[in-house]
C-alpha cells in the first residue's frame, strides 16, 4: 500500500518528455504528507511489464524530494507512486515475501 489514492507521476520527467502520455482532462486535488491540497492535471500512460502493457491515469506531481529521500535511503531510483487506482484496476496480486507483483 503506498498510502495513496491515486498514481502519480514526476512532474520532471513530463517537462523534459523523457516518457510518453496521453492528456486528460481530468484534474485531481491530492492532500500531500504536509496536508496541503494540491491540484494537478493528469495523464494517460502506458506501461510495460513481464511483456504485458498496461494504461493507467497518473497525477503529475512535483515529487523531486520524495524520490531524492527514497534514493538516497535506498539506493533505487524511483519515478512516480503507483496508487491503489492502478492496483485495483489491473487486479494485481502482491507478493511481499518475493517482492514481485503478478
């Protein structure tokens, strides 16, 4: 569970269009840690995984200290929060025991 609602995506990586999306016109309001609202617009975006691609709306957030503090604390370098939305929707099983997700 990350905690959150929604997926988020790197505002980062949308403004130098390291990645492919799709616009919405979707706008969501996320209460952050701090308990600050923010809203922010959404994408369409298609991932790959085990040869299987898969869409899902993500949030485009501004999330460059999150993702720094996870680097820092865990030596993975991370691009956005898949969020319970993207779980559900695919259905995916989580094993925490292997670390993998079917």
């Amino acid at each position: 569970d990350t905690g959150s609602n929604v997926s988020h995506i790197n505002k980062e990586l949308i403004d130098t269009n390291k990645i492919r999306t799709k616009a919405t016109d979707i706008k969501h309001v996320v209460q952050g840690i701090s308990g600050d609202n923010i809203q922010g617009n959404t994408v369409n975006i298609t991932l790959s995984y085990n040869n299987k691609k898969c869409s899902n709306n993500f949030v485009v957030s501004d999330l460059k200290e999150v993702l720094d503090s996870i680097k820092e604390a865990t030596g993975i370098e991370i691009s956005g929060i898949l969020g319970t939305d993207f779980f559900s929707e695919q259905k995916c099983i989580i094993d925490f025991n292997e670390y993998t997700i079917y």
